[in-house]
C-alpha cells in the first residue's frame, strides 16, 4: 500500500496532529483546544473521515 503517496494522506495526518497540539505557557503545558474543546472534536473527526478515505482508496487500488 502506498498510503504516503495518497492524496488523503497529509490532510489526516495533519488535523490529526492540529487536533492534539499543546501550548507552553509560564508554568505549566496547556492543551491548545482547552478553551474550545468543540473544535478539536471537529478536527478529529474530520480527521477520521480523511483517514476512512484513505484506506478506502489504498484498498480499492490494490484490488
């Protein structure tokens, strides 16, 4: 499978990513999303539709 290569591939990975970012504040690391949790639920499963088409399509390809 050549999922690197996919078009799906950097848009999952990144929301992926983006959806578990963490800041630095003085004293301690905060979650980025802590003010908004409603967006890192999007961005994950936004996220996970992106990664169900990219295995859907790896899939399809090999046959």
């Amino acid at each position: 499978m050549r999922i690197v290569k996919n078009q799906y591939f950097v848009p999952a990975s990144s929301l992926a990513l983006l959806a578990l970012t963490f800041r630095f504040d003085e004293q301690r690391v905060v979650w980025f999303w802590s003010d908004q949790p409603i967006v890192a639920l999007m961005l994950g499963a936004t996220s996970v539709v992106f990664w169900m088409l990219l295995l859907h399509s790896a899939q399809r390809r090999r046959g």
